[in-house]
C-alpha cells in the first residue's frame, strides 16, 4: 500500500447500495477493509488493461493498411496490364480486317470497363486506408 502522503487527489464518485456492498466486500477481502485502495488498484489495473487493447488494435490496424496497399498496387498493375492490352487492341485495329474489328471493338470496351472498375476499387481502398490511418 502507498504512502498517504503521496495522495494528493481526491476523487468523488456515487454508487447504488449494491455497487456499494460488493465493493465493501471486496475491500473486507482483499485490501483490510481499505475501499479506496480496491478502487485504486482496479482502475490502474482496467488503465493498464485498456492501454494494452489500444496497442493492439493500432498494430491490427497497421496490418490491415499494409494488407490493403498490397491489394491496391496488385489492383493498379493489373489495370495497368489492362490499360496497355486495350491500347495494343486499339492500334491493331487498324490494321486488322473488317471482318474482327467489331470483336476487337467489343474486347476493347470491356477491358476498358475492367479498367474503370479496378480505378474504381483502388480508389475505394485509398479511402479504406485513409480512414484506419486516421483512427489510429
């Protein structure tokens, strides 16, 4: 038990008759009788507990950010790989016959629709990303 001289701060709460007796009881069975030193000792304790809970959930947080930049730049190169068949596509149409142009036109537009919708999910991460960053 610390030195009362330490104790400067003083520190006032209410409780049912319940909250209370259990209280007692637990001073009665633990600390002498001492209610202040039971209050003490679990408030440093549930401190020390919650302090623990919130390093955690920060690294669980940088786990997750790092795992979502890994798919992000996955997402990117495939939609850059994408991108650069499309224009490959589009330039051999050209020089194609008339007769696949219109599949290579078709082929053209859903890649470039595959496209957009991997921007679209690379932008959605980037929010992702920002959102955990900033509860941390």
């Amino acid at each position: 038990m610390s030195n009362k001289k330490n104790k400067t701060h003083t520190i006032k709460f209410r409780l049912t008759d319940i909250q209370f007796e259990e209280l007692r009881k637990k001073s009665i069975e633990f600390f002498s009788g001492n209610i202040s030193e039971v209050v003490r000792q679990s408030l440093l304790s549930t401190m020390d507990s919650l302090i623990k809970m919130d390093k955690k959930k920060q690294k669980d947080n940088s786990e997750e950010v790092d795992l979502l930049r890994k798919i992000r730049a996955e997402l990117n190169k495939i939609g850059i790989n994408i991108n650069q068949i499309t224009k490959h596509i589009n330039e051999q149409k050209m020089f194609s016959n008339e007769l696949q142009q219109p599949q290579l036109g078709l082929l053209a537009n859903k890649l470039n629709d595959t496209y957009t919708l991997i921007d679209t999910y690379t932008t959605y991460l980037d929010r992702i990303i920002i959102e955990i960053k900033g509860k941390e």
